[in-house]
C-alpha cells in the first residue's frame, strides 16, 4: 500500500481467516475488499501495525518500510479505475495525470521546481531586498517582437493581448519608486512548438533601478550559485566565464555555445586550395572555417566515424545543411591514409589543421563555407548548426559519450540591430528599415560610441545585452534598458522605422520615461528550462505539470483550444471563417 502523498509503501497482510471489525458481511471483510480492489484505488485502512517475520527487501524508488505491516481490520474503496486502464502501462497524453500518479521521477521534478521557486523568493527578498509584484495579464497589443495571444472583449473592436513578458510593466515599476522588483511570471507567445517551445511559459522576472547591466549580472550570477548550492549541492565557480557574442560565434558558431564540448572553429580559407574551395561551395571567396568531432579520449576506428557521418548526412535536413553555401567537407582522420586523410588540403594546409585540432585517431573533420561578413548576426552559423545536430546524433546513437559538468557563461555585447527576419512566427517591430532589435526595442546601445553610430550605421551598434547560458542552454538574458524618452522615440521612428500607429503602441511606456524615469537594468531568467537543466532533462515539458503537445500547442488532457459556437463568437462581434494560416 502506498501513502496519500505516493512516497512511502508499506505491506499489508490479510487473509480470508483474518481478523476483521465487528463480524462485517462477508463481502465487507477487508480480505475481499483488497481482493477486489484494483492496483491504485484510493482506498482507507485500519488495522494493526505488526512486526515482519522476515524484513523485505525494497521494491520499486520509493520509501520502503521494511520491518513493519499492517494487519487490516476495515478497509474503504473510496474510488475505482475503468477495467480498460492499466497502470503498468505508459499513459497517453489524454491521461498524462496517471502518468503524475504512477512515474516518481515526473512527481519528484515538480517538487523540484516548487523548492526551487522557494528558494528563489527568500533570497531575491530575504539576501537582496527585492519585492514581488504581480503584473496584469490582461495587457495591450504592441509590437514587442513575438507573436501575441490576443483577448477578445465584448466591445467592438477592442481586445487585449496576454503579455509576452512583463516587460513594459516593469519598466513602469521602475519609475513607480520600486527600485528592485520580481515575480515568477507566466508569459504567453502564440508560436510553433519547435525548439521545445512553450505557448506558455514561467520565468523569474527582475528589474533593478540606479544600476549598470554588470550589476544586474553579478546578482543573477549570486542567485544562480545558490541554486545549485541549496537544491542540488554543487558548488559553482566563484566567477563566471564571460564571452562577446562576436567570440562566440566565431569560436564556436553559436550565441549558446555548450562548453563542455571539446571543439573550436578555425578559419582557414587562406591556407586551401582553391579547387577544394570550390567543390563545398558555389559562393565566390568564401569565408571556410574548419572544425573538429572528437570522438573519445583515445584513438577510434575511422570506419567507424565513416558508418556514422554517413548514416547522419543521409538524413540530415534544411535546418543542419545550407544549400547556399554548399555542402560541408567531411574528413575522417585516418593514419593508414595518404597525410591521415587530409590529403586533399595539401601539404601545408594539413600539417596546419592538424596544430590547430591535435586531432586523434578516427576523429571527425568538418569543412563548411560561408559569406564572408565582417559581423555576424542570428544564432548560428551553419558549421554552428552541424556541430551541435552532430553530437546530439553521436550521443543518441552512442557514438561518444555525453559530456559531463556544469559550464556556465555569459554572453555579452550583442548587435542592438539585426536584419528582419522573414520567419512568420517573428514578426519583429513591423518597422520599414530591414531592421529588427536583436533582444527587444527597449535595449539601450551599451556606450556613447554605440548611441552615435544609431545615426548612419545602426547596424555596427552594441547593445548593453546579456545572456546567461548554461551547457549550450540559454536560461535567460537581460540588458540595459532606454530611460530617456527621447531616444526611445528616436530609435522607434529613424531606426527602426517604425509606422505612426505601432509606435503610438507604445505612448503609455514613453510617456512613463519622459517623467523623471530612473536608469534601470533587468533580466528574465525562463524557470521552466532552469529546472529542466538543474535535473537533467532533456524537455522542458518534462518539469511541466500540464504541458501542451504538438505542433499546435494542444493540452490533451482537458481538449484546449477548443471549438467556439457561433453564438459565442457572435457575443464578441467575431465570426469563424476556417483555418487561419500564418
């Protein structure tokens, strides 16, 4: 029998000549009730603790008590299961509330995460005298970036939107007179559910006022070695590796990049033969970085790697391979080959991609090419791409081993500016410049040289912008915000290139800087992905009591989005009229 809060199993004993309460009708002997009681009915027991003849043996992950047993004297089946449902059984979604009632390990994640969240708010206002407030959700369409949520009202033509964050919220807090603001907030983007997505999402939402953006990271830096102090008894470096944007695309072709692989990104056009250039690439001089998969501490067979490189080109989509820039090189260290394998680098180029990757027995080379940009802008470069798809392919097949610690990193100075993005889901700020905010409009440029290029060349402009990324996972990011309304305008209007009517969107936060607001700096740390990455998880939907599912974002569990009678829609002044693509 388990416990009501499912940590503990006890045993119980019972037989037809047992003893019972007050000689019960034979059907209520509790031999027969727990007869025919079906495995996790929640049921009722009194009776005798009793000493076990022979101690058990512990069965299953929860607590066992081993050397005790309950003798029953009345039981109650409080409730019963369908004859269909088997609990030893995966649950589909529909009844992912038996999968909560049966899987420790999912139970145990939000108890996690609810410690977690304990221990979030007694140190921001315990340790750092932070307040939390709670923000509406009933909000107004702006175009802050992402697709929104919008919330019809019964007057005509009017509707809310559900926040993507609490952003300008917090900002208006900032020239509330609250200098240090929080919340656990729930966000909502109404996106595809690609990337291990969300529609909505928690994250600890801060803001701080009279501070730099260092100040702002060196609290959520604090804040993140408590975490694992306190929830997973691990010691965290004192002071976090600190990387630019530009460095960590150029190094490691991703603003993410997981540490813990043991791989670096080289440019090497300048050293290859131009036949070899021409055969990955039908871009005329391109930009050629090299790489390296290693696959283990020791020397492996290079046939080995061919069987895996193989297998994973042949299945490889658009979001890995780039047709524009062409095909990667693949080469395969191999030492009974002419120059290990390398030998269509010539001489010179091989002998310097072998100084620069030291690479070992069967170990995986990777040529890709690229237009040749002074900057870079997006996540990831191509080669970026590859390398982390490949060793997520290599770790699924066992291939290499996983790594294994805790990296943690910052990434700074990114692009205030990047190039709009066509993608349909990242509708950006609808301005007519070809530019969209690389974090959100609302960045300020990290120094005055910054602010002085938004004039004539926006796009060479730094943003005072951080992310925190944790084994190639971004928990979070943060910036410095505009506090002159002045400028917000500016970058609103010339910048950006914004319509009138968005940039009216926008009236009620510029009218909150133009009064006296104070400087002020943030972050948004995503709670759902922090708790997937402290436990290991490989979804965020597994640290989620009632995540959504698919494509589309659907609960299966209570059957939402459902359908809306025309009556309904009616009382809205709306009328369905069929799919809606984007």
């Amino acid at each position: 029998m388990l416990s009501r809060d499912l940590t503990h199993q006890i045993q119980l004993v019972s037989t037809r000549k047992g003893p019972s309460s007050e000689t019960p009708k034979e059907d209520a002997h509790p031999y027969e009730k727990l007869k025919h009681a079906k495995p996790h009915a929640p049921i009722i027991v009194r009776g005798r603790l009793k000493p076990r003849e022979k101690p058990g043996r512990p069965v299953g992950d929860l607590v066992n008590i081993l050397t005790t047993e309950i003798e029953p004297l009345e039981v109650w089946v409080l409730n019963d299961l369908p004859k269909e449902i088997n609990m030893t059984q995966a649950q589909p979604p529909e009844l992912h509330f038996l999968r909560l009632r049966t899987k420790k390990s999912d139970r145990d994640a939000l108890l996690f995460r609810s410690k977690v969240a304990t221990i979030c708010r007694d140190w921001l206002q315990n340790e750092k005298g932070f307040t939390e407030i709670e923000t509406p959700l009933l909000f107004k369409s702006t175009s802050e970036g992402a697709r929104e949520f919008i919330v019809p009202t019964r007057r005509s033509g009017l509707a809310y939107a559900l926040p993507q964050s609490p952003q300008q919220y917090k900002q208006i807090l900032m020239a509330s007179g609250f200098s240090r603001y929080f919340q656990l907030a729930r966000c909502f983007r109404d996106e595809d559910l690609r990337a291990d997505r969300q529609p909505e999402f928690t994250q600890l939402d801060l803001e701080m006022s009279f501070v730099k953006g260092e100040d702002v990271v060196d609290c959520v830096e604090t804040l993140i070695r408590a975490l694992w102090h306190h929830a997973l008894q691990v010691e965290l470096p004192r002071k976090f590796l600190q990387m630019t944007y530009h460095e960590a695309m150029s190094k490691y072709g991703s603003d993410k990049p997981d540490l813990r692989l043991d791989y670096q990104i080289f440019r090497i056009d300048h050293l290859l033969p131009a036949d070899l250039i021409s055969k990955i690439s039908p871009l005329i001089k391109p930009a050629v970085d090299v790489t390296i998969i290693r696959t283990g501490k020791t020397a492996s067979d290079p046939n080995r790697t061919r069987q895996f490189i193989g297998e994973f080109l042949d299945h490889a989509d658009n979001s890995v391979l780039d047709e524009q820039s062409g095909a990667p090189g693949v080469f395969v260290y191999d030492s009974s080959k002419p120059l290990q394998g390398l030998h269509a680098f010539g001489f010179e180029a091989a002998e310097e991609i072998e100084r620069l990757l030291e690479p070992m027995e069967g170990d995986l080379i990777l040529l890709q090419a690229r237009l040749d940009n002074p900057r870079f802008f997006g996540g990831s470069t191509t080669l970026g791409r590859l390398v982390t798809a490949l060793h997520r392919a290599a770790i699924e097949r066992e291939f290499v081993q996983p790594p294994d610690g805790i990296r943690p990193l910052w990434v700074t100075d990114f692009p205030l500016f990047s190039p709009s993005s066509s993608a349909a889901d990242e509708p950006g700020q609808s301005g007519a410049s070809g530019l969209s905010s690389t974090h959100h409009p609302f960045t300020s440029p990290k120094t005055p040289a910054d602010v002085d290029l938004l004039h004539d060349n926006p796009t060479e402009a730094v943003a005072d912008h951080y992310d925190l990324v944790v084994n190639g996972v971004e928990l979070g990011g943060g910036s410095r915000r505009i506090h002159h309304s002045e400028m917000q305008r500016y970058i609103m209007e010339h910048v950006l290139k914004m319509p009138e009517g968005k940039i009216q969107e926008f009236n009620h936060l510029l009218r909150v800087l133009s009064m006296g607001c104070p400087p002020h700096a943030g972050f948004a740390l995503g709670f759902d992905r922090l708790i997937a990455v402290m436990l290991g998880k490989e979804s965020v939907r597994e640290v989620i009591a009632f995540p959504k599912f698919g494509k589309e974002g659907e609960d299966y569990v209570v059957g939402a989005p459902s359908e809306v009678s025309d009556e309904h829609w009616e009382k809205y002044g709306l009328k369905a009229i069929g799919d809606v693509k984007a």
